[in-house]
C-alpha cells in the first residue's frame, strides 16, 4: 500500500472507530420489522429523490420514519444467481410477538414497478395481501446475510465490506445449496463499524467484521466470546438492552440464541438524552423454545469511560461514551 492509500484509510471512519476501541455494542437499528427490497443501482441521493421507481418509496420510508413507525428500509443489490429478469425480490421480516428469538417472514418475487403497492399492503392495508399471493415466495428456510457495500454513503462500507462480502459469498454462500444467501446491501446505520452486516431472520447486527471471524459466525460453532467485539446487538432489543443481551449470551453460549427475548429499561439517567445515558438500569425477560425454561435477568449499564471515533469518513473525531454491565444478575427461572 502506497503512502497516500494509507493516509486516506486512516481518514476512513471505521479505521478510527476500531483503532480507538469503540466497542460496537448497543448500536443496532431497533426495529419491529425490516423491509429489504430488490433495487437497481446505483443508490445515489438523486435517483431515491427523482427516480420514478425509487422516489415513491424513498418518501415512503420517511413518512414511516415521522410517524414513529419502527420498520427499517433496506435495498438489496440485483444478483446474478438470486435474481430473475423483470422481478424484483421483497423480504419482510417482522416481530412475531413481545418476546422472540428471530423475525417472521415474508417473501415476495414481483415487477419492480408493484414494491410501493405491496409495502402499502404489508404495513397499512393487510386486507389487500391477497393481490399479492401469486407473488409470495417459501422461503422460510432460507437464511440471507446482508453486506452494507454502499459506498454512496460512505466509502469505508464499499472499501472494506466487498471483501467480506465475496468471501461470504465464496466461501459460505456458495456451500450452502441454496440455504445461505449473501447479499450487498445498502446502508442500515452505523459506517463507523465497517465491515457490517445484518443476519436474517435472527436480525442480529455485527461490525468491525475480520476474516478469521466468519466460520463462527456463520456455522455458530466455537466460543461465543471470540465474537464480543463484533457484536453490534440484537435488533429486537434497544440500545441498553443490547448490552445486557450480549452479556447474558457470552455467559450462556449458543444455547441462548434460540430463546425468546424481550426487554425494557426500568430507569435511566434524566440528565442526559436517552441515547446519551450515564446509567440505564434494564430489565430482560427470557424463555426457552419449548417454554419449559423462562426467567427474568436485571442490570445496571453505566458509563466506563470514552473514545474518539468518527460518524462519517473525513470528519473531525467526537469523544463517545463506552459502558459496562454491572450488577447482572437471575432473578428467578423454572425448569
């Protein structure tokens, strides 16, 4: 690499966030639903604001966003393999229930020109799905690996992302028949963590992404603790539950990731904004999959000190907070 290469990749915002340590967690997008939609590229800021196809959506999406409505947009790049001329793929994962261990979906291969029309549906006028049946697709055992390669918005995703993208798809992707697809994505929040990625139906978010790291993540296999640093959180929980989670999971190991889920913050610091806490006490509610083992974790989430990072690349560092889990403890569970 030659010495302006190097230069321009410490500008980069992830270079940064990982040097100074920023520990990712508690940074995935909280949702209820995920709506990940088959778009042409590329994803340029006038094309979501003038395309014909794109513009309804793009406004759309931000209506929902006004209104409180918790469901993430995403778009999914065309793929040689997973795609089909003149059809566009549509996957909406959604929040079955309080408590869950990973999203319901569903699936739909339809014209380009129907997705606003079948987002409608999905979220404001059920009673018209039924135009849609020919178009659903069974694809509940599929697994899909999201890769944010959107470089539109931020270079450290397309520089660092493609790589670990053609690896999962390489590697994982192509091993899987059909059960593993591996997708460029577009931006889901949180550049700073490049290389990342969203893993569906589960919904769990990761970042700071590296080579050696992929087998256990993929094949869930090898000690839960080798992925701490690169678990941005599980984005059926907020933020401070987020942390509480992966603390529960490094001690309870890949048993855990099954079991329902639901969480709530019992009180925070009201002296700083929500997202800005000092302190959070948390709530975490849990059972088994067959219900046989249930039980309720509580914690403290403080502030451990601060690192410099960088929410963009080029742009001047900020100091943000780090935090631990203190005082985590069961406070009852039936076998």
């Amino acid at each position: 690499m030659n010495a302006s290469s190097l230069t321009a990749d410490c500008q980069l915002c992830s270079v940064i966030s990982k040097t100074n340590g920023e520990d990712p967690i508690g940074s995935a997008n909280p949702c209820d639903g995920w709506l990940v939609m088959e778009l042409p590229l590329p994803w340029t800021n006038e094309r979501f604001h003038h395309d014909p196809l794109l513009q309804p959506i793009h406004s759309l999406f931000h209506d929902l966003h006004d209104q409180g409505i918790r469901v993430a947009p995403m778009a999914i790049a065309p793929d040689q393999e997973y795609s089909i001329p003149n059809r566009a793929n549509v996957f909406y994962y959604y929040r079955p229930d309080r408590a869950f261990a990973q999203y319901e979906k569903q699936a739909f291969l339809l014209p380009a020109d129907q997705i606003i029309f079948l987002i409608k549906a999905l979220l404001f006028q059920p009673d018209d799905l039924h135009r849609f049946s020919a178009y659903q697709q069974p694809t509940d055992d599929i697994r899909d690996i999201m890769v944010c390669t959107h470089g539109n918005i931020d270079i450290a995703c397309a520089r660092f992302g493609h790589p670990i993208y053609a690896q999962l798809r390489k590697k994982y992707g192509a091993q899987s028949n059909g059960k593993l697809r591996v997708w460029r994505c577009s931006h889901f929040g949180g550049h700073q963590f490049a290389p990342t990625l969203v893993d569906f139906p589960t919904g769990q978010v990761w970042g700071h992404l590296e080579p050696h790291i992929l087998e256990g993540l993929i094949n869930r296999n090898g000690p839960v603790t080798d992925l701490r640093p690169f678990y941005r959180g599980w984005s059926g929980l907020g933020q401070y539950e987020q942390m509480v989670e992966r603390e529960i999971w490094m001690q309870r190991g890949w048993e855990w990731l099954p079991y329902r889920k639901s969480g709530q913050v019992l009180a925070q610091d009201p002296t700083h904004e929500e997202w800005n806490a000092d302190w959070a006490e948390v709530r975490l509610e849990f059972a088994s999959p067959d219900g046989c083992i249930a039980g309720t974790y509580e914690a403290r989430v403080e502030i451990c000190g601060s690192v410099m990072t960088a929410r963009n690349s080029g742009e001047a560092q900020t100091p943000v907070k780090q935090y631990r889990v203190n005082r985590l403890r069961m406070l009852g569970a039936n076998s």
